[in-house]
C-alpha cells in the first residue's frame, strides 16, 4: 500500500461498516465480512468551497447527495488490511481535492513557426504532385 500522508480528519466524521466481500478467500469469503465500507461527511472536514468543488470532481459516483464519500475497499483477505487501504483511498482523494491545478495560458505560434508550417507543407504537396501518372509525350 503506498505511504499518502496522512490527514487529520475528525474521527466523528468517519463510519466503517463490514461486508461480506467477494474475490479472494476461499470459502473464508462467505463466512467473514471483510470487506470496509467506510464513509466520510465531507462537511465535517470543514474544506474550502474551492477546495469541496475539486473533491466533487474527484470523487464522482463516490459522493452522494447528502455530502458522504463512500469508499468500499475489498482488495485484501483481512478487515484490518481492507480498513487500512479505504483510508489510504480517502486521504488521496482529499490530498488531491487539495491540489490547485496551474491555469493554462493561450499561446499562438510565432510567424516564424507559422512559415516553416507552410513551406513543409508546400514540400510535402510537392513530393505527392510527383507521384501522378507519368505521361509518355
């Protein structure tokens, strides 16, 4: 599991559930819900409007209407594993809503570059007007 550093949310904020999970596990799997489903009221979090619109973003289908992120981690056999990578999940998703992008500045071509655009071009259309049918006057 990668290293995300880690993000002090409030405990209250957050609500694990465990659910019988599919995949690997054998027979184990029908027996013990390993599976976490933690949700997270992002209100509780206390994020910057900018910041809320990022994770909204981000997070999709994840977010439901009533501001919860819900994440369902069933990669790995164990809960404690499964509760270790929902909340690895969670911080990505918030250190990312965190990240502002740069704004990108409109460039145009220099006349330079607009030239040398042309006359490839006129040189390709050169090479292909030579590869007509050859006349025998």
């Amino acid at each position: 599991m990668p290293d995300v550093p880690a993000y002090p949310w409030p405990e209250d904020a957050l609500s694990e559930k465990f659910l019988a999970a599919t995949g690997p596990g054998g027979q184990n799997v029908n027996k013990v819900a390993t599976a976490c489903q933690l949700r997270c009221n992002v209100f509780a979090l206390g994020l910057s409007p900018e910041t809320y619109a990022r994770l909204k973003l981000i997070a999709g289908s994840k977010l439901t209407i009533g501001g919860e992120l819900i994440i369902t981690a069933r990669r790995y056999r164990t809960q404690e594993a499964n509760r270790e990578d929902a909340r690895n999940r969670l911080a990505e998703i918030i250190v990312a809503a965190h990240v502002v992008q740069a704004r990108r500045r409109k460039t145009r071509p220099s006349k330079a570059a607009k030239a040398k655009r042309i006359e490839t071009k006129k040189g390709r259309g050169e090479v292909k007007r030579g590869r007509g049918k050859v006349s025998l006057d």
